[in-house]
C-alpha cells in the first residue's frame, strides 16, 4: 500500500530546497518542530497537523515506530501510518520528520518521501545502530535529527553526529531531550544544561533544538523550560501537540493541544543573540573585567586550599589514618550550606561546588599518603 502510493506523494512534496540547509536560520529565526508524540490515524495526524500550522511550525513531526520501555505499551501503528503523516504535510506545506531506529525504516522512509528523520536517546546511545543508519542513509542528503543519549554522555552523543556527518549528510541538528535518573526529579528527565551547551561549544555550526515535552514529561514545566532554551540561545525548540492529549495513545501528559502551543509560543521571551547597543556593552565589559579578576583570586584561594589540604595530607600519612573523615565532610557541607544561603547563593550551587572541591583534596591527599618514600618521617 506505502509503495504504490509512494510515487504520488513525492511528486507532490516540495517542502524542502535542496539547494541550502534545510536547519540553516537568519538571525533571530526560531526553529519549530512540532506534532503528536505518535501517529495514531488519517484524521488525528491530518487535524494536528492543521491546527499547529497557525504556529508558524517549520517541521510537523510523528512517531510512527515507538520503542517503548516496557513490553505491552503502544509502539506506534508502524509503516501504514508513513503515508498519513506525509499526506498531512502536503496539505499543510510543511516538511514532516519521523524517528528512525535502524536500517529497514530508513528504506521505508525514502520511499515515500519522508522529509527528515531523527535518530532517537535510545538509538544514540548504541553505536552500531548509528553506524547502521549511516551506511543507509549514505549518498541520499536527507537532514537527520539527534537526540542526546539517554545517559549524560556528551562524548557518545558527539560520536553519533559524527558518524552522520560521516556519511555524508551535512544538514544535521541535535536535540536536546534530557537526561535519564534514577531519582524521581521535579523533571521526567534531567535537563542538565551544561551538556549541550558544551556541545554548543565544541560543535558551534551544529543547531541545537530543545525537547521541552521529554524533559518535563507533563505541561506543567514546558513554559519555563522553552524559555531557559531560549536565554541560552538554542535554535529552536521540538514540542510535542495533540489535537485531544487526553485520548493520546503514547505520552498524554506531555502533548499540548494545538491551541495550547499557539499561546505557549505567543508568551515566550525571544532573546538577541548578541549585543548591539555600546552603551549597554561598555557596562557589561567593565563587569567582566571585574569578573575575570575574581575567577582569578578563586583560583588563588582554590590553589591555596589544596596546598592546605595536602598538608593535611602529609600528617595523615604519618599517623596512617583514612582520608575521608565522614563527620569533618558533614561539618563542611551543613555550615557551607548556610554560609552559602546567607550570600543567596542556591543549595544546590553550594552542594555540588564543595562536592567537586571535596573530590579534588581527596585526590590531592591520595597521591601524597600512596606516594612511596624513603623518608623515615614523612612530615618532614
């Protein structure tokens, strides 16, 4: 049924210029990606994709092949659901992008003249199955998606943008769905900004779109975190939309209706990139003058500090003691803490600085109290 009709709508489809980057944007240009977390019939697919288009939405996506956790839970109505989604670009004029997970959806896909794909955290994480979907897509050009792994590991998503670019396919963007915990978080998965912002970093000409519907995992939070991804200067934002989230086959808590998206999207703060006004930027300047010099007294403040706690290192040695001293380390934290919230500064900020400077004196002492010596005092 896919393949006879496959012809049709491809002569049809003209959604994107194969001419220029299909994630290239002017400056200021916001990248939508929206649809249902999954494809579930002609009408559902073709009325969503209907009411997102007042968003001004540059891609209509739809979940067609759902991995899914556990057995038994929806996994997407599969291939009869490809010509569905394509149809409703057509009548919309928007490309349409689905989730690949290996070879055989690839073929599928380019069949029936699926627009982008995206490789999903399940996917990303295994890289024999990105290889695969490399070697497939090899010579086509189609714009391909990557999600972050499910785990925080910056290095294996990098590895997969790789392998793609590798195959040729230069139009690539990575999303930014969130991170996996086994603690229960305010968030379904744990943003963890500093990831794809050092992404951001070591990739620049790389576009990155944030999952705001994965990483809250209900509506409750997507607001807040479209605009956090937005203050950081992300290209664009994926948001899942359903015409009726409450009759949703697959993640129901997390789609907005298509209403909901339009006023979301109304409310956000959209930043410049840069600064303009010389006025403003001279001020900034002189704060990060003033900056530049207090990271460096923290510097000389840190390096002192483990100067002290090599010391310590030293006397511990000699009377052949342990290095962690549990009660000192709760002392440490619980006053640092107040101390910490006295000067504003957050809890959680005050927690994982000490937590890493912890790290390092444990580390600074390891090497002197494992360190073989001739000496017979070995404070001396």
């Amino acid at each position: 049924m896919i393949y006879l009709c496959s012809t049709i709508i491809m002569e049809q489809s003209a959604a994107i210029d194969k001419n220029k980057p299909f994630f290239s944007r002017k400056k200021g240009d916001f990248f939508l990606v929206s649809g249902p977390c999954s494809v579930e019939s002609h009408q559902q697919i073709m009325d969503t994709a209907l009411g997102i288009s007042k968003s001004k939405v540059d891609l209509i996506r739809g979940g067609i092949w759902k991995p899914r956790t556990r057995p038994g839970a929806f996994e997407g109505i599969g291939s009869m659901g490809l010509p569905w989604l394509k149809e409703a670009g057509i009548a919309t004029g928007i490309p349409v992008a689905i989730e690949v997970a290996k070879a055989a959806h690839i073929e599928e896909c380019l069949k029936i003249g699926i627009d982008v794909i995206w490789i999903g955290a399940r996917t990303t994480v295994n890289p024999f199955l990105v290889q695969e979907i490399a070697d497939a897509i090899q010579g086509t050009g189609i714009p391909v998606m990557i999600k972050n792994p499910v785990n925080p590991d910056l290095e294996l998503w990098i590895g997969a943008i790789e392998r793609i670019a590798k195959a040729g396919t230069q139009d690539i963007a990575a999303i930014h769905r969130g991170f996996s915990s086994y603690e229960k978080l305010m968030y379904r998965n744990n943003p963890k900004w500093e990831i794809p912002v050092e992404l951001k970093r070591r990739l620049p000409d790389i576009p990155i779109i944030c999952d705001p519907s994965h990483i809250c995992g209900n509506t409750n939070w997507i607001s807040n975190v479209c605009q956090t991804a937005i203050d950081l200067n992300f290209d664009g934002l994926m948001i899942e939309s359903h015409m009726n989230p409450s009759c949703a086959l697959s993640d129901q808590k997390q789609q907005l209706t298509p209403d909901q998206l339009f006023s979301l999207l109304q409310n956000l703060i959209y930043r410049r990139p840069s600064i303009d006004d010389k006025n403003i930027l001279n001020h900034i300047e002189v704060l990060r003058d003033k900056i530049d010099q207090f990271d460096s007294d923290l510097l000389d403040i840190l390096a002192k500090r483990m100067e002290a706690a090599r010391s310590i290192g030293n006397y511990k040695k000699a009377i052949n003691t342990t290095i962690l001293q549990r009660m000192r380390w709760e002392e440490i934290l619980q006053s640092r803490t107040e101390i910490g919230s006295e000067k504003k500064l957050s809890e959680n900020f005050i927690f994982q600085l000490f937590e890493m400077i912890h790290q390092e004196a444990i580390h600074q002492q390891s090497s002197i109290m494992n360190q073989k010596s001739d000496s017979k005092n070995p404070i001396e």
